[in-house]
C-alpha cells in the first residue's frame, strides 16, 4: 500500500508511473488527497478539544482547591460537552481513516522508472537469453504425452480424484518431483536462505499484508467455515512472519525460503495453452524471500536474478529473461523480472519465476519496519522469487531431455533421483 505522505509529495509522479500500468489514477489519486485532508481537518479538530478539556480539567481542579465552586461547576458542563464532541470527533476519524484505506487497498505499486510502458506480455523487454534449444526429432512428443508414455504423470486420475488441473505424479515422475524440490532447497541454503516449513493456509490479516487481498481473492481457494485462504504462493506466509515486526537495521537483510504447495483457482483459463503441466489449479514451487533496507533492495534483487540464473545453468536448460511492463506488472510489484524456459516440443516460452522488488509496498501494509540508526523506524523492503516453480521446469525436463531411450536427467538432479533415464 502507498504512503499517503508519499502520494501527497509526489502526486504528479504518482500519477505519471500508474499509467505504465494503463491506469488513468488523477481522480483515484485527487480523492485519496482530498479524504486525507478531511482526515487531518477532523484529527486537528479533536487535538483541540482534547486540548481544551484538559486545560479544563486542570483549571476546573484549581478552582475546587481554591472554593470557587460554582464557576467549576460551569465550567465542567463544558468539559461535558468536549467530552461528546471528542467522541463525535474519534468516531468521525475513525470512519474517515477506514474509508480511506478502502481507496488505499485499490491503488497498485508504483512501478519503478526502468519498467517499460506496455499493455500485455507482447511489451515485456527481454533483457538476457542463454542456452541452446535442442533440436528434438521430428516424432517428438508434449510432456503430457511423454507423461502417459512412461507412466509418471496422470491428469486423467487427479481430474477423477479432485478435477482438472490437480495432475497425480507416479513412481519416477513423483521422485523426480521431490528430487526437484530438494535440488532447489539446497542451491537456496546454500545461498544464505534459512530455510522455513510454512502452513498452507492463512487468515484474512495475511492474504492484505502481502495485496492478494483484495486484488487476487477471487482467484484464492477459500474456506469459508474458518475465513482461511489456501495460500497461492509461499510468499503469503512467509512474507508475513514479519507482520508487525520492528526489525534492528543491524537484522538486515533477512533471506528465507520454503518449498510448498500453491493453490490457484486460475478462474476463466482454458485453451491449449494451459494443457498437462503448463497451468495447473495446485502446484508445487520454492520460494526466496527477502527483507532489505530501501538502499540495498535493488542490489539484491538484481543477486536473486543472478541466483535463479544459475540453477537454469546447471539444469541446462534454454531459458530468457523479462523485464515486465507495467500492464503485465503484479499488483504489488515495482519491478518484476520473469523468467521463462523453451519448451521445445511445444516450440514455446513458458514462465518458470517470477523475481520481484515490491519496495515499501507490501511492507507498509504489513506494518513492517526496522529501527535505523538514528533511532527512527522506518519501512523495510521486501523482495520474493521462485526460485523455482515446478510444473514447467518439470514440462521443460521432460521435452528437452527426451532422446529415443527416454528421458535423460539432468547431470545436477542425478545425486537427488538416484537414476538416470527414465524409460
């Protein structure tokens, strides 16, 4: 959520990198300073009723002290009337300060000044590309036929189980699946990233702390006899173990990751774009999370691209870099860089991670902070990747590694799988 001092000191600003996201915010923004005004007319109103009920209050003692009963007696049927003023006053501050949260919730990042306008992903600027592409034979097969090939994934058992996009992995496939996860978890840790097992799911507070709420909600598997959310990524809970939190300036910069599942409702995505692996309603992914002070946050995100690179290097798989524009920008992000691998077999890109600075956004609604060493609390930034996201470096493996014995493993997941085909 944006600062309202931030809005009001740079509305023209504001206003100018919204519309890289295709919004025209001047009468978003003009309203957002105008219900501040009212807010700081109302709270300057009680501060000087208080302040006279406790002049008051004070004088009204003195009077006692020195007999003048009556004229304390007048004067405390005015501190009764302050007293319900002051009350009026509280109530009408409060209703102003919620409703201007609610025009707060629906303003997005500001993006920041390198990310190019744009409307869809044809804008995004590809900014890095490594790896050949594989020339595959002309038999070669999609991964969701490779997976009923050699029996490791079943969509047609998941979609009976549960329904379509809940894919069950089988013998070789499953352990490549966990192989995967435990290849990940270790490049992460071994990067610094303290590694956290974090709950599936996550109660209102931390769907706003960290903007899927109310952006994403109707795309959150919701349990509605408990009000929890199913988390879509493991950025939900992680993020928001520093909810309410007053760091040192000495605690930074704090890196964790976790592998979990993600649960996605990915409402109104149908064609064969979504088919087998590439858009699944659960999923598997590992996660990188950072806190870092507002002077260090671009030079660690630009370290997490570099980390994420260099696991796609030792999978060797063909893969580019986006730079996002601001129309196929998150809600929270200032700056995303997504990562995508080539699917051969389906001569396409597909998204594998999504690396993304969000500055102070998601940490002034978290309220999370960090003393500097002036004394002052001030708001951290916070950063997350995927580092990686299963489906599609699994669909990226499969069609890739395929020869006409079966589908080699990558050298690095070999010491994970404890095999080296599957056939």
């Amino acid at each position: 959520m944006l600062q309202v001092p931030f809005i009001r000191e740079n509305k023209d600003l504001v206003i100018e990198r919204l519309a890289k996201r295709n919004i025209d915010a001047a009468e978003m923004i003009n309203n957002i300073i105008a219900f501040d005004e009212d807010r700081r007319r109302i709270q300057a109103e009680l501060d000087n009723t208080l302040a006279e009920s406790n002049t008051l209050s004070k004088e009204i003692g003195n009077l006692f002290k020195s007999g003048e009963v009556q004229k304390a007696n007048e004067l405390k049927a005015r501190t009764s009337e302050l007293k319900e003023s002051s009350k009026e006053l509280t109530e009408a501050l409060n209703n102003k300060a919620n409703e201007l949260n609610e025009l707060l919730y629906k303003v997005p990042n500001v993006p920041n000044d390198i990310v190019p306008k744009g409307g869809t992903d044809a804008d995004n600027e590809e900014v890095y590309r490594e790896g050949d592409i594989p020339e595959l034979d002309s038999d070669a097969l999609p991964h969701w036929e490779l997976a009923k090939k050699y029996d490791i994934i079943d969509f047609e058992l998941g979609n009976k189980i549960t329904g379509a996009g809940f894919p069950v992995y089988k013998g070789k496939g499953a352990r490549l699946q966990r192989a995967l996860i435990a290849y990940f978890l270790d490049k992460n840790t071994e990067a610094g990233y303290k590694e956290y097992q974090l709950p599936h799911l996550v109660n209102e507070a931390s769907g706003f702390g960290t903007g899927q709420l109310p952006d994403k909600e109707g795309q959150m598997y919701h349990v509605t006899a408990d009000n929890l959310y199913l988390i879509p990524t493991a950025e939900v809970p992680g993020t928001n173990i520093f909810r309410d939190v007053v760091l040192n300036e000495t605690d930074l910069p704090i890196g964790i990751t976790g592998y979990t599942p993600c649960f996605r409702r990915e409402a109104g995505s149908y064609g064969a774009h979504v088919r087998g692996l590439n858009r699944l309603h659960q999923f598997d992914k590992v996660e990188i999370l950072r806190v870092e002070h507002p002077s260090k946050s671009y030079d660690a995100l630009d370290g997490m691209v570099e980390h994420v690179k260099s696991i796609l290097q030792e999978l060797k798989l063909p893969y580019r870099i986006l730079r996002l524009c601001g129309g196929d920008l998150g809600f929270t992000s200032a700056l995303t860089y997504d990562f995508e691998v080539f699917s051969t077999a389906q001569d396409r890109w597909l998204e594998i991670s999504s690396v993304s600075n969000f500055e102070t956004f998601q940490a002034n609604r978290l309220k999370l902070r960090f003393k500097n060493n002036e004394g002052k609390n001030e708001l951290a930034h916070t950063l997350n990747g995927s580092s990686l996201a299963l489906p599609r470096v699994l669909a990226g493996i499969l069609e890739n590694y395929q020869t006409k014995d079966g589908i080699v493993i990558p050298e690095v997941l070999q010491p994970y799988t404890g095999f080296k085909i599957i056939d």
